[in-house]
C-alpha cells in the first residue's frame, strides 16, 4: 500500500528524529551517559531511567558536573538543535523522492534515509545535498566517500 505526499511527509520528520536520535544522537546520548557517569552515579543513581529523568537529575546537578560531562551534554544539544532547525526544509527539499523512492520503506530507525542513500542517483540534486549534510552531520556518511 503506497503511503500519501502527508504520510511521507511526517515519514520524513520522523525519519531525521529517528535517523539522528536512533542513530548519531543515540550514540550521543550513549556518549552523555559513558561520560557523565560518575555524576550519574554520585547524583542520579536512583532516578528510574526514561522519559528524560536522568537529564533532568543531571540538569539540577550542572554545577556539579566535570567538563567531559558537559561537552557531552553540549554536543548532544547542538545535534538536536541542527535538526530542529533544518528539518522542515529537509522535508520540504526530499518529499517528492521520497513520495517516488520510498514510499513504501518503513519509517524509524534511519530506514528512510537510508534508503535515499541508496537510491542517490534517482533521487534530485537538492535532496542529494540534504542527504549529505544530514548523514555527515549525524556520522551516518561512510569514511570511503
């Protein structure tokens, strides 16, 4: 079943969260947590982990927190707010290739994107570029290109 322009559209939305949440900001946010781990341990220790508790925990603890901690956190919040920023012109610039290469890959997880990636050569030039910023931007670009 083809999905319509709107679905592909939030597809799109959903595909730049999850691509750089599920797969760099993830890792960023693994990395938050590898290097703030002493502050984890010696403040938020008891906060149930999920729904941003631990953030927050670590948050009502930032003048406690080592300087590794805090370029991690920073790092993680300039990934985010790049997305933000950027997109709903990715989604504007890729909706037709998407609408015309993907509609029918499953959104989450990187998957459209990636499949863009995949199929660069029949996708247009100005989403090619959104492709290019977005994975060197989340760590998504392979190191041969």
């Amino acid at each position: 079943m083809m999905k319509s322009v709107s679905t592909a559209l939030f597809g799109v939305g959903l595909m730049f969260a999850a691509t750089s949440f599920n797969a760099s900001a993830q890792d960023a946010a693994r990395g938050v947590f590898q290097a703030c781990e002493p502050e984890i341990k010696a403040h938020c220790s008891e906060v149930t982990p999920g729904e941003g508790r631990i953030f927050a925990c670590m948050y009502a603890y930032e003048d406690k927190l080592s300087a590794k901690c805090s370029h991690a956190i920073d790092d993680l919040a300039d990934a985010m707010d790049f997305l933000f920023a950027n997109a709903n012109e990715a989604l504007a610039i890729c909706a037709p290739d998407i609408e015309a290469q993907c509609s029918e890959t499953e959104v989450g997880g990187g998957r459209i994107l990636t499949c863009l990636s995949e199929k660069q050569d029949k996708v247009g030039a100005e989403c090619k570029q959104v492709i290019d910023i977005f994975s060197e931007k989340f760590g998504l670009k392979d190191d041969k290109s």
